[in-house]
C-alpha cells in the first residue's frame, strides 16, 4: 500500500460549492442543490457491537456525523444487531461513550437493527410471495461449494424451485423454532451465474437459537447483514448511506433487494444512495477488530500461555496502545486532536496508509495549545544546595501554559534538596553535552542559577546525590549581570514532591504494516516488546496530587502525559500520551528534499 499525502484540506468547511469539497460530500452538495432528496441530508453511522470502535471508525463517525452538521441535515447512531452470538451491552455501551466523547450528538435517533426484524421478516414473505426467495436445506460448506467461483458460475440448489407455499410454510417453521441451527436458510433467487459473487443467491436468514441482548428469545432466526443494511436505511428514510470501500461489491446485492421490494408494489420503499470511500489504514497498527478481540482475550487469560505474546499484554479494549477510541482516551488523546486527525487526511476513493507520525502530529498541536505545563522527573537524582537554609521552603512563580496567557502561572515550592532527571548529570561529559556536569553552572527552571560542586557515590560507585550551589540573586531564572548558561532543568522539590508511577507507551507493534505476516508465522510475531515500560519511583510536582482522571498535562521537556482512571491519591499514574519530538515534522522535510 502507498503511504497518502494527507492536504490541508477542511472537511469541516462550510461552503456548499461542490469543486471546495471532497467527494462524498461534492455529491451530498449537488443533491441538496438540485433538490434530490427534497433537499433533505440525511446520514448514519451503523456500527456493529462486537467490539470497541477504534480510529478507523472514528473516520467515519467524522464523515457521517460532520457531513449532517455541515448541510444541516441529519445524523443517526445506528446498532446493527443482527448477530446475537457477537454482541454484547458492553460494546454497545462503550460506542454510545465513544461518539459522544468525539463530539457528536444523535439526538433521539438512536436505532437498532433489532427494531426492524419484524417489519424485514414481512419485506421477506413479500420475495418469498413474488418467487425471489426460497428457503434452502443446503448446509453452509455445501452452500459454498454450489457458489462457485470468480471465473466459473455455481449451481442451483436442488431445493431453488420449491413453491412460494411451501416457502412460505417452512420459513414461518423457521421462525418458529422447530429446525437446528444452521439446517435451513432463506435464499434470494436471483442468477447462480451472475459474475458478483454476492448476487449468487445470497442468504437472507439463518437459524441461531441464540438470545438476543435486546430481543431475548423473541426470534431464532437472523437476518443477514446484506439483507438487513439496505432495509434499514430505507426504514430510516436515510438520503445517502455512505460506506467503505468493500462494500461497494455489496451495492448492487443492496439495489437488488429494495428493487425487488418495489417491484408490482403500490407503496414503493425509499432507495437511499449507497457512496463508498476509502478506510483509514494506519501504520503500525491493525484495524481489524477479530484481531483486537485476539489481543484482549490474550491479555485476560491467565492461562493463555504464547511466547509471541510481550510480557506485559494489553490488559484490555482502552488499554492505552491499543488503537480503540477508549484506548487513545485513556492514552491522553483528545477528542479534538482525533477529529482534526480525520479533518486532515481527508476523504478518498483509494486504499492508501496513513503514518501513524501524523496521528501524533496532530494530538502534540492540541495538547500543546490545552496542556497545562508541570514539572516530573522520571529518574530521580537528588540535588542538595549546600547553600541554601535547611529548613526554608520558598514558592516560585511557574507559567501553565506559554501558548494560552490565560491560563495564568502557579506556585511551585523550591527547597534545599531537590530532584532532578538523572541523564541532566554525566560527570565526564563530551564536548556537546550542556547540562549539568561538575563544575558546571545551569539555569533550574523558574528557579535558580546552581553549579555541581562535589558528586556523591555508594559503594558501587554509582551517583546517588550531587551538592551544588546557588545563585540567590538569579531568582526566577534570570542573571542580573547577564551572564549565560546553556541549559535549563526541570526538577522537583524533593521535601514535597509526589512520588507517581509512569507509564511510556510504544507502537503496539514493531512492523509498519503488522497484518502481512511472512510463512510460518502469526500477527503476534509483530508485536512490540517494548510497547510498555513502567517506571514506579517517579516524582511529580505537588499541583498534581487531586488530578482528575484522564487529566492531560505538558510534563516539561518530556512530554504530555494523562493521569490514568487507576490512579488514586495513594497511587498516582500517568500515562504518556506521546514525545516532545514531531516525528511527522521529520517525514515532510524528507519529502519536501525528495521532492
């Protein structure tokens, strides 16, 4: 797959003028133009609740959901439930979470593909009636074998020219309960040689006795998607039912179906028009939920046992590398930064990748601008001023943020023993190494001028403590003879400090394109060892002690980190949510050299 090129293009901009947007919504604007659907814009976003969405999802929530704000039509949250043995509340609960944690709102058009099984079992009776379906005793290996395949036509099943009566008496006997599952299915008649593969008389039904999570034991058959996804954009009045890219093989199964409804019929159904885009793909990462699934039944089995498997296996659907919209929550994303993700690599008619550099890209450009600013040390070396007097605790001014002057300054108390990050000291430090170093004089941020008098050893000759002294006159930060130091340091006051445990996170996965495998292997194979690394004796700056749950912050020269829903007042946590550095920045100068 080729990497996309993401534009700056605004998916979000309101002007209607077809040649200003993408595609999808080109044709959305012609329509409410020319007064097709009586220029009404009417869309839905139709998940499946088998599994948390993730961020491919989350692409198509932005589609459908800002396509309705911005012609100001319509947007439903749509379940499609037809598969009682997948789904379950949870998922449902969870998607329900997720969408409106991006933003958007449905209203009172929540809808479940349950809420139609009625009215879909009689559009059925009314094809069995016109002789466009028949209930088939074929099992689903020999359903497969009569299929044929791209290149020869298949076979007609021995049971297609049963009588409408007869269908009609076994597929109310299916309704009813009296055969197995998987015995019978209900069949579209239409072309066993047809060279869609989709219209080779395609299942209608199947039999499942499997309780409903909403409709219990009411039914014990099931309508198939392809049966069921038309129907329910017609029962909604939907205008354009808009899906990815493998779908499109499906559209014309879906025209069929309608069509057929219509057909001899004095009240026609409403036909909505089907567009299909691109999915997002993103490297790095898998965006199938079967795999997902495989993720999170491996991490909650204690008795799942695979040397594949990294030590420290997702522990569940929001764990934070995971690619799950409650995942990149729980990792510190922000829902604006996803939906600016979506804005920017825009809406195409081909499969392409997208860098997962861009995805970060545009989490650092909101949290930049939203971030408070605070002070962590992850490695702790403790810094003792000499100098200074022992039992004094003074507060320093510290900005919260430098990109929101809004966000005012706070206090940060300063004493005479401090902690500062371990790898800011080397004691024979080469010639580019500015930070702190015996002898050495470097700006405390906020704070003081201090210089390293004298370096303190165990008996193994590691650094446990640095005595320095200070400056009392460069208060704040700032020499007033003007003298310069080529580093400044973040610490913490090691009399109040917080101590936190904190977590960096890493690519789930070490291979770009994780879901091609090589022979002989599985996905797990591509899995990243290090995709998390706990550090439990961290320190944090007092200001974060009653952080709330999934608070977002600019640890200083670190990076933004999210404080964790684990976390308590006992035991804080925080996540990071990604590095200072751009990658992405990095990746369009190599290209802008390239090219």
């Amino acid at each position: 797959m080729n990497k996309a090129n993401p534009t700056n293009e605004d998916t979000n901009n309101h002007s209607t003028e077809p040649e200003s947007l993408d595609f999808v919504r080109a044709i959305v604007a012609k329509d409410q133009q020319t007064g097709k659907w009586d220029h009404r814009v009417h869309t839905r976003f139709p998940p499946e609740p088998n599994g948390y969405l993730h961020i491919g999802h989350a692409k198509s929530i932005c589609l459908n959901f800002g396509i309705a704000q911005q012609f100001a039509g319509k947007c439903n949250l749509r379940f499609d439930d037809t598969n009682p043995i997948k789904e379950e509340q949870e998922y449902i609960d969870s998607i329900i979470e997720d969408v409106k944690w991006l933003g958007w709102d449905w209203q009172d058009r929540l809808y479940y593909a349950s809420d139609y099984f009625e009215q879909m079992y009689q559009y059925a009776v009314e094809l069995i009636k016109k002789g466009l379906a028949y209930v088939c005793d074929l099992t689903a290996e020999q359903t497969r074998q009569h299929r044929g395949t791209l290149t020869a036509p298949g076979q007609k099943s021995p049971y297609r020219d049963r009588s409408p009566e007869e269908n009609l008496d076994l597929f109310q006997r299916m309704r009813n309960g009296e055969f197995p599952d998987g015995s019978r299915t209900l069949k579209a008649k239409i072309d066993m040689a047809h060279p869609n593969l989709n219209l080779r008389d395609p299942v209608m039904y199947r039999i499942l006795h499997a309780e409903h999570p909403r409709t219990g034991n009411d039914w014990c058959i099931y309508p198939m998607y392809d049966w069921a996804h038309g129907l329910e954009d017609s029962l909604e009045n939907i205008t354009h039912s808009i899906c990815t890219l493998e779908f499109e093989n499906h559209r014309p199964l879906y025209d069929w179906f309608i069509d057929s409804i219509n057909r001899d019929r004095p009240e026609q159904i409403p036909h909505p028009q089907q567009i299909e885009f691109a999915r997002l793909n993103l490297t790095y990462t898998v965006m199938s939920k079967r795999r997902l699934l495989e993720l999170v039944q491996a991490g909650q089995d204690s008795n799942w046992d695979d040397p594949r498997l990294p030590t420290d296996q997702v522990s569940s659907w929001d764990d934070p590398r995971m690619p799950t919209i409650s995942g990149m929550r729980r990792r510190g994303y922000s829902p604006q930064s996803i939906r600016n993700f979506c804005q920017r690599i825009g809406i195409n008619k081909f499969n392409s990748t997208v860098d997962f550099a861009l995805l970060e890209h545009c989490v650092r450009e909101d949290l930049n601008k939203t971030s408070p600013r605070v002070m962590a040390v992850l490695n702790p070396l403790k810094v003792i001023i000499t100098n200074y007097p022992a039992n004094q605790t003074e507060q320093l001014d510290a900005v919260n943020n430098p990109e929101d002057p809004s966000a005012g300054t706070r206090q940060v108390p300063f004493s005479r023993e401090l902690y500062i990050e371990r790898d800011d000291f080397l004691e024979d430090p080469p010639k580019k190494f500015f930070r702190l170093a015996p002898g050495r004089e470097v700006r405390l941020r906020y704070a003081y001028f201090i210089t390293c008098q004298e370096v303190i050893k165990n008996e193994n000759g590691q650094i446990i403590e640095l005595r320095c002294t200070y400056d009392p006159a460069t208060r704040g930060g700032d020499s007033p003879d003007g003298r310069k130091v080529k580093a400044t340091l973040h610490w913490v006051c090691a009399n109040n400090a917080i101590p936190a445990e904190v977590r960096l996170y890493d690519h789930l996965f070490n291979k770009e394109n994780p879901s091609e495998v090589e022979e002989g292997r599985n996905f797990f194979d591509n899995l990243n060892p290090d995709s998390l690394k706990s550090l439990p004796q961290c320190f944090v700056e007092p200001h974060l002690k009653n952080a709330p749950p999934l608070s977002r912050f600019q640890f200083e020269r670190l990076g933004y980190f999210c404080t964790d829903p684990d976390s308590t007042a006992d035991h804080l946590i925080f996540n990071r949510t990604a590095t200072l550095k751009d990658t992405w920045a990095k990746i369009q100068k190599q290209q802008k050299n390239q090219q």
